[in-house]
C-alpha cells in the first residue's frame, strides 16, 4: 500500500517520462511520430505476403485477422525487451535523484501502451475502410482486454528491468524469448490448427487468450468468452505483485551496480 502512494505521488514525474519517450522516440527523423504507423504497417504487409501467399492459408481478410492481433503483441514483446533496459537508460537519473524506481519501468510500458492506443487508430480505420463493420457491444469489453494485458506486460517489465540492472544479457536473450513466444502465440496463424496435443500448452500462455479475445472483438465482432480472459487477468496479477516484490528487493543496489 505505501508503494502504492507513493508512485502516487509521483504521477508527474510518470506522466513527464511518458511525454518524454513518445516526443523523443523518433526524434530527428524525418517522418517523426509517423513511423509510429508505419512501422506496424510494414510489419503488416510482410507477415500478409508470407501466410497470405507464400504459406498460404484459408483465412478470410486475412490482413485484418493479422493486425488486430499484431498491435497488441508489439505492445506487450516492447514492453518486456526493449524495457528490460530500460533502468540502464536512466541510470544517470537513478544516481542522481531519488524517486521510486518503479516509475521508470511503469512510464516506459505506459508510453508503449499510448503508442499502442495510437495504433488502434489505424486498426479501426482498415476496418471502416473495409467495410469490415463492428459490434459496439463487444467494443465495449476491448478497455479489459487492454487493462489485463498493461497489467501483464508491466509486471513482466518490473521482473525484465531489475534483472537486467545485474545480468546485462537478459536484455539480448529476451529478444529471442519474445520471438519464440510469438510463434508459441496465434499471432500470425489460427489456434485451430494446433494438434489437439498441445493446446494445453497453448492454453497456459495468458498472451493467447488475449489475443484470441481481441480477434473475437474485432474480426469475428463479436462478445468475447471472459472467462477465457480471467486466466490472463490471473496471471497478470500475479505476475504484477510478483515483478513489484523483486524489484523491490534488487532497487536497493541499482546505484551501485549502475
């Protein structure tokens, strides 16, 4: 509770690092906040050519059932590799000044959540664009879908950032854990397809129910099985509570090991 408070207190100091990383990411560039779209975009018309027709399949509006799915996961595989380092980055600030460390892990997952949010923009123009058309009762459940899986990502986040102040390597492994976990993840492929063998395993991962829920909202349209969600909510709490107790425990040395 008093940690509570106390990143309470120090909600401009989040809200400013979040300002912060979204004016400065593409500072410098020529086409600036744009590539915060282009950048999905891209990722979009790549992933669409290979499954769509190279490794074909028989999705209907296949670049829709893609990108629903492909924001989200660049917010939550951001949100545990690129914040894994992301202590590092402000290690000038750590020694400097005090505050409590959590606001640099909370304002970095917050930044690539508004990044996410922007992006959303573009999902639900494709759909107008389309003709795609939407349940506005399913749109409804969308803001749990995203608080379950801010939650998840942060508590991933807090574990991410404190280990990486003593094991520089995690920031580099986790990249190839993310990559793995995509494709352990129906992101880019339909969870029908997985051998009856291994749903369980797919089952376990809190990242395919999200996933699986944001594709029932937006490409199915309609109201997805929240139960299905409280797994990932679960786990996401967990993973919370659990990524504040050990980076509460490895703060105490940041200083010195930075």
């Amino acid at each position: 509770m008093s940690t509570i408070k106390e990143l309470y207190a120090y909600r401009q100091m989040i809200f400013s690092l979040v300002k912060k990383d979204l004016r400065g990411r593409y500072k410098g560039s020529v086409l600036g906040f744009l590539w915060t779209f282009i950048n999905p975009l891209f990722q979009l018309i790549v992933y669409t050519i290979v499954f769509s027709k190279i490794l074909r399949n028989d999705i209907p509006r296949y670049y829709l059932y893609l990108f629903v799915a492909l924001i989200p996961w660049i917010f939550f595989s951001s949100s545990i590799t690129v914040g894994a380092a992301s202590i590092i980055s402000q290690k000038d600030l750590v020694k400097k000044i005090y505050f409590p460390r959590m606001v640099i892990p909370i304002s970095y997952v917050t930044s690539c959540f508004v990044n996410m949010l922007l992006c959303f923009i573009v999902i639900f123009a494709v759909i107008i664009v389309t003709g795609a058309g939407v349940n506005f009762l399913a749109l409804l459940t969308l803001p749990v879908i995203m608080i379950v899986e801010y939650i998840f990502a942060l508590g991933m986040a807090m574990i991410a950032s404190a280990v990486t102040v003593y094991f520089r390597d995690l920031e580099h492994i986790l990249g190839i854990v993310a990559m793995a976990w995509m494709y352990l993840t129906p992101v880019v492929y339909s969870k029908k397809i997985v051998p009856d063998r291994y749903l369980p395993l797919f089952n376990l991962n809190p990242m395919t129910h999200i996933i699986d829920c944001y594709r029932t909202v937006l490409y199915e349209k309609q109201v997805p099985d929240l139960t299905a969600l409280l797994w990932a909510a679960g786990l996401g709490v967990f993973f919370l509570v659990f990524g504040a107790f050990v980076f509460n425990k490895l703060q105490r040395h940041f200083a010195e090991e930075l």
